[in-house]
C-alpha cells in the first residue's frame, strides 16, 4: 500500500489513512478491499437507508457512494478538522450530502434524527468507543453499521509483513483493540447484532437498534 499523510492530535486521535487504501495498487491489498466493500455494500443494502449519519466519514468515498444511492434523501458526513480532507471534500459534493466539521463524543442531534449511524474503521480511534457508541445509537432510530480491525489478527498481519515492530504490529492511531467477540459484546449494548461478518481482516456488524 501506499502511504499518505495522517495527522495526529492530542488525544492521539488520528485523521486520514495511514495508507492509501482506495488507491493502492497492491494486488493482495485491492482484494481485500475489495472484500471490504462487497460485504459494506449488502449490509447497507440490507439498512436501506433514508436519512444517514457517517461519524468519521474520513476523505468522503463512502459517504459520497451513499448519498447516490436510490431513496437516499439526508447524509451527513462529520469528521475532524483537517486541510487534507476539506479538500477530498469539495470533490465528493451532492445535493443531499453535508460534511461537518466536530468530535464524535458529543453529538449535536436530536434523538433518534437518522435511521442509520456509521462508522467504518473509525471506533479504533476515538478515545471513549462506548461512549461514542451510545451516541450514535441515541441519534440513530433503526440501525448501527460499524467496522473495526479484528484484532488480534491486525497486529499480527502488520508484524508478519515488517509493520511497525516497535509498536508489536499496532497501526499508528489505533487506541482500541477488540476481537470479534468483544465488538459484538460492545455493541450488543445498543441492540440485537443482526449480521456479524468477517471479511478478512475486519471484524463488521450490522445491530438493530434497540431490538
């Protein structure tokens, strides 16, 4: 893969991708992307969505790829403030798609305001994950559809390919580090964990909120 500029504040908390996943010419990175994103794609078909916040959204691409889909007709992408992805930003516009600029701790939405909350490869970074968790699944009145590395497979994958060592194989900005077990754990606070797969190395899952 090729690497890209993050920025890194604080809290540790990162912006941008350590590589540069959707344009990675890498022939075993593509096809597991590619598995990445088929899997992403049918559980978001599954949500069908209306209305949809994307905590994190990162550069906009699935969030610019949402807001063109059939019945879409409110999303909003929020992530840090950051030159590089204002920038990514102005590329991926549409006339039902918003970008704003906060922290995923606090949300300032009403109540139950979207169907659907993502957040994909993003819950890794923030400092309080269960607090940011029980935010979205306040805003979001049908649906959680959230991503992570599955660990410890993420860390062993990055040691094995000479990936940060110093750090025993830890991405730069992952603060947290769960299993596909203890994801599900997490999330099944908010709701019944309806799909959980596994596209390799990630751990996805698609809860109904509430349920």
């Amino acid at each position: 893969m090729t690497p890209t500029t993050v920025t890194v504040d604080s809290e540790g908390t990162v912006t941008g991708n350590t590589y540069d996943k959707y344009g990675t010419t890498n022939p075993v990175a593509r096809r597991l992307q590619a598995g990445f994103e088929r899997n992403l794609e049918e559980l978001f078909a599954q949500a069908a969505p209306t209305t949809l916040l994307d905590v994190g959204c990162g550069e906009g691409v699935h969030t610019y790829n949402w807001a063109q889909k059939p019945g879409v007709e409110r999303i909003v992408g929020l992530d840090l403030d950051d030159p590089q992805l204002h920038e990514a930003w102005k590329g991926r516009q549409h006339p039902n798609l918003q970008y704003v600029v906060m922290k995923a701790e606090n949300l300032p939405f009403a109540e139950n305001e979207f169907e659907v909350a993502t957040a994909i490869e993003v819950l890794e970074h923030v400092p309080d994950p269960a607090h940011t968790v029980a935010e979205m699944a306040r805003i979001a009145s049908k649906w959680l559809l959230v991503s992570v590395p599955r660990e410890p497979l993420w860390r062993g994958l990055n040691m094995a390919r000479g990936a940060y060592w110093k750090d025993l194989g830890n991405t730069p900005g992952h603060l947290n580090h769960w299993s596909k077990r203890s994801f599900v754990k997490l999330l099944s606070q908010h709701g019944t964990v309806v799909e959980a797969r596994s596209p390799f190395p990630w751990t996805m899952l698609l809860v109904r909120v509430g349920a």
